[in-house]
C-alpha cells in the first residue's frame, strides 16, 4: 500500500499531475469537510465579485482571529489558486488578495484561523487499510514531501505502527490520537484522504477530506507508471 506522499515523490519525478490521481474541487471538499464533524478551522468564503461590496466581513473575520490563513482560487480552474499563512490584521490579509495581478471576479477568497504548527501530515485509509504520515511542523512536509517525516499505519491487531524504530514517543502518541478522531471501531478507520495539524497547544485540526481517488495506491512506485 503505497502512501500518499510515496505517490507524490514518484509523480513528482514523472511530471504526473497530482489532479490526475486527487481531484481537487475546494469548494465540495471544503463543504465535505465541515459536514464530516471533524474538527476544522473557522472558515469565512467570499465571492471575489462581491469582496468590495464585503470588505467589512473580512475586517470582523480578522478581528475575531488574529492570524489568518487566506486562500484565493480561480472558480473554473482549480490549478490557478493563491494561498498565503499567517497574515496578521486586515491590513495584511487586504494588501494580499489586492496584490494579486488577477481579475478578483473569476475567483473565491477562503479565510481560515490560522495557528503554529506542531505536527502536519496525511491519513490515507482504503482497503488496503490505514496509513498516517506526520512530521514536526507544516503538513506541506509530508505532502509535499519537503523534508523528513514518519510513517505508521494499522497493524492487523488494531495497534499503531512506524516504520522508524526511533520515531519519537511524542510522534507516536500524536499520531494516535489524531488517529481517533477517524476511528469507527477497533482497527476500523474512515475511508479517504485526510490532512490534518496539530497546533502548538495541542490541538487537532483536519484540513482536507477528499473520497474521489482516482489511482491505485498498491501501484508499485518504483516501477514507471
């Protein structure tokens, strides 16, 4: 069962775009997301056609969190997308999305809380049965596979296990408990691909839920595809 960020590395080599195997439609996923009970950051979606008519709505969003994760994407081409993290005050997050050399009326602005942090990474569960991947730090390591991270998946027992004999008792009981927030029963997960946080007081947050898999994840990546 190969994991995410193994099929990203490969793909990456291969020049296989990732929406080959991951659709992405971050409206659906975002709305996916929220409805999944999951806890997520607090999000304010704006239409760019009526984000000067709303400015007000991004000043009391940024009021309300201090620092602010924003993301503007093209609404037809989910390729074209913009993302900036911790932008503090509505001067900063303003000053962003005004930047942008774009026409803002083809494009929705996403506003999420935004916090340090401690842990990132993904959960992939099939039926092939469940992997996490998590690294000290943002979750682009692990899916972007930017630098060193540890990998675990559910043994046939029901118990957590790495692949690095040294990961650290800290990883290892994060992970876990990440872990229960998609646990069903013993050694049942949701089926999907996750991505999540844990911040740097200790909490969990999911960034992404995604169903639509489109590749095979047993393909033997060291092989052409």
């Amino acid at each position: 069962m190969a994991s995410f960020s193994e099929w990203f590395k490969a793909a990456h080599e291969r020049n296989i775009p990732l929406e080959s195997a991951l659709p992405i439609d971050l409206p659906r996923d975002l709305e996916r997301l929220n409805s999944s009970g999951l806890p997520t950051y607090d999000c304010q979606i704006i239409s760019g056609e009526s984000y000067v008519r709303n400015k007000q709505r991004v000043k009391d969003f940024c009021e309300k969190h201090n620092r602010v994760w924003t993301r503007v994407y093209n609404k037809m081409d989910r390729n074209e997308r913009y993302s900036r993290f911790d932008l503090r005050g509505y001067k900063n997050v303003a000053d962003f999305v005004e930047g942008l050399d774009i026409n803002l009326k083809k494009f929705d602005i996403q506003l999420f809380e935004f916090h340090t942090n401690q842990f990132g990474g993904n959960i992939l569960t099939n039926s092939e049965g469940t992997k996490i991947e998590i690294a000290e730090g943002t979750q682009d390591i692990v899916g972007k596979c930017l630098g060193p991270f540890f990998s675990g998946w559910i043994s046939p027992f029901g118990t957590l296990e790495f692949s690095q004999s040294d990961s650290p008792e800290k990883v290892r009981s994060t992970a876990w408990r990440v872990l229960q927030q998609v646990k069903m029963a013993k050694g049942e997960y949701v089926p999907g691909y996750f991505e999540f946080i844990v911040s740097d007081k200790g909490k969990v947050y999911f960034l992404d839920y995604k169903t639509d898999l489109k590749f095979n994840w047993n393909l033997n990546i060291s092989k052409s595809f």
